[in-house]
C-alpha cells in the first residue's frame, strides 16, 4: 500500500472545498475521482471542515473541530 501525501492531501482538499463553494460540479467530479484513488486521507474531519459551506456542524458539537 502506498503512503499518502501530505502536500497532495491538502491541495487536494483545498481545491474540492474551492469546487464545492463555486458549485462547480464538472470540476468536483474530477477532483473526487482523483480523491477515491489517494492510498488514504488522515484527516476527515478537516476535509468536512474545508467544504461545509453553511459553517453549521449539526452533528458535532462545536468544541470539537
């Protein structure tokens, strides 16, 4: 299995927060796709973070982001 990226991981990220707030769906089915093939993302939550767009996070409560 190979080892994931840091530098990609977050670049990845970043660009599918930036597709999602533009609602730019072309663009966020290619970031995903290249996504579903990165050996393993350590940090969900702070990808859920980087794409909330309504700054709610109702199933969690605040203190733990």
């Amino acid at each position: 299995m190979r080892t994931p990226d840091p530098d990609t991981q977050v670049s990845l990220a970043a660009a599918i927060a930036e597709a999602v707030r533009d609602r730019d769906e072309r663009v966020l089915r290619r970031l995903l796709a290249r996504f579903a093939e990165q050996p393993a993302l350590a940090d969900l939550p702070a990808l859920r973070d980087a794409i909330d767009t309504t700054g709610q996070h109702g199933d969690r409560p605040p203190g733990t982001r």
